[in-house]
C-alpha cells in the first residue's frame, strides 16, 4: 500500500476576525491601564495639563520610528480627518480624566462603556456596515452586564457622572474616526501627527493650569504615553481587519480589566452583583455572530 504525502502541509490560519478582536482586547487593555495611572495622577494635576504632556511624550516616542521611514513615515492622506481626530481626542482625554477625578475609579471606567450603545448606530450611519440580531444581542449582553455593575439609583447617577457619559459619547465618535483613519491612512504617519496635534490643541489651556511634575510622576507620564501608544496601534490594526460592528463588545472587556484594577489598585471591592455583569461581557464579547462571509 502506497501513501501519497501532500507536497505542501496545510497551514492552519487563524480567523482574521479572531486575530482583530483579541488585539481590540490588548488596546482595551492597555487604555485600563492608562485610566489607572491617570485616576493617580489627577490627585496631582489637573487633566488638560496630563492630556498636553501625555499627547506630547506620546509623540516624542513615536517620532524616531517615523523619522527611520523617511517621508512614508510622515505622510498623511486625510489631514482633515486625522484633526477631527485629535480634537476628539482632546475632548475624550479630558472628559475621561475629569471624570476619573471627581468618582470612584470603577464607577466612571463603568459609565465609559456606555459607548457601545452608541458605536453601532454611528457605524451603521457612517461607515455603512451591517449587523445582524446576533450582534445586537451580543451588544444587549453587554450593556445589560454594565448595568448589572452600574445599578440605576446608586452613586454612578450623579452629576459628576454626566461627565463619564459625556466621555462614553465622545469615545464612540472617536473611534469611529478611528475606524476611518485605519482604512485611509499608514499607521505610523497617524499615530504621530494624531499625538502632535493633540498636544497642539492642548498646549495653551495647559499653561494656565501647569504643576510641577517629580520625578515619580514623570515615570507614569511616561509609562502612559507607552500604553497610550499600545492601545492605538493595537486599535488601527484591529479596525483594519474588522468592522466596528464586530469588534464593539470587545470594548466590554474594559469594565471586568477595571474592576480587577479598582479592586487591586484602589482597593474598591466588587458586589457579588458586579461578577453576574462580568459574566455578561464575557459572553457578549465571544459571542458567535454568524457565518463569516465568503470571499
């Protein structure tokens, strides 16, 4: 009996969706992160001073890296797209750092993923991507586990938490624009000049209500411009591999990371209540949402 050995082996590849939701998860991740270290540095200064230096270091970092390409590393296509950007950002920094200034950190990093309630919409609206039941069920799991941690009627619902709402709003468009940006533009130039400019529009409010940095906080400036960083480029890529429809409930996966931190950073303790809504977005994120289509 004669075995015919295949001239090439079959190479298993993973699902380009799978791939792009779990570098959603690590952009997810590292934003967390950067909400970590600023709920610590808020106590110290005020946020448009953080959004100026934090947009500036981040810039900084990634300026040698565009330098080595040339002119490839500072071209842009899409300079109108790529302002509203970072004026979004702008907006969204402060809201978030304000918000994370005036409540407990799990409660604002909890309003923040209200922004899922309003990416698919704007999806649907201005990218024209659809979604089928499976995916607006995955995202009702979602929101239904941020308010199982929220719970109407409890500290979340104040005014200070209009502005963590503000902040979830904001996050949507932003990464939205973001979506945008990841079909238009090369990583590098974006990243660079989003930061640059960034730090542009922050530059002058900052100077009214400049602090004197220590070394310590220098180090977590530092620290969040490198996570900063992490998390748009881990965003760019996985926005350009999927739509946003698909990769929305991994946005979820922010409030389970932030718990975790507001329990081992900040010492907030979860209600039993907290871990069924996490639960939540685990499924939600994992969710199946149908046949991939075919090429």
């Amino acid at each position: 009996m004669t075995f015919v050995l295949p001239a090439r082996a079959a190479r298993w590849r993973p699902d380009s969706r799978l791939v792009a939701i779990f570098l959603m998860i690590g952009g997810v991740a590292a934003f967390t992160f950067v909400d970590t270290l600023t709920k610590m540095l808020t106590s110290r200064h005020e946020p448009v001073m953080l959004v100026f230096v934090q947009s500036g270091l981040a810039a900084a970092m990634v300026l040698p890296i565009a330098a080595s390409k040339g002119r490839a590393g500072f071209t842009i296509k899409s300079p109108r797209l790529l302002l509203i950007r970072s004026a979004l950002g702008v907006l969204v920094s402060f809201l978030i750092f304000t918000s994370l200034s005036l409540l407990p950190f799990t409660v604002a990093s909890s309003l923040f993923q209200l922004e899922t309630f309003f990416v698919i919409p704007l999806a649907i609206v201005l990218l024209k991507e659809k979604a089928d039941w499976r995916r607006w069920l995955a995202v009702a799991l979602g929101l239904a586990g941020a308010f199982l941690i929220l719970r109407p009627g409890s500290e979340a619902f104040q005014l200070a938490g209009l502005v963590a709402i503000a902040a979830a709003i904001a996050l949507a468009a932003k990464n939205i624009v973001l979506k945008m940006l990841a079909m238009n533009e090369a990583f590098l130039p974006a990243l660079f000049w989003m930061y640059a400019l960034m730090a542009a529009i922050a530059a002058i409010p900052a100077m009214f209500f400049w602090s004197p940095i220590g070394l310590g906080d220098l180090g977590l400036l530092l620290l969040s411009a490198l996570l900063v960083n992490t998390s748009n480029y881990c965003m760019l890529r996985a926005f350009s591999m999927a739509d946003a429809v698909v990769l929305t409930p991994a946005l979820h996966m922010a409030l389970p990371l932030a718990v975790m931190m507001g329990l081992v950073v900040f010492g907030e303790w979860p209600q039993p209540i907290v871990w069924a809504g996490i639960a939540l977005i685990f499924a939600a994120t994992f969710m199946p949402t149908g046949r991939k289509p075919k090429p």
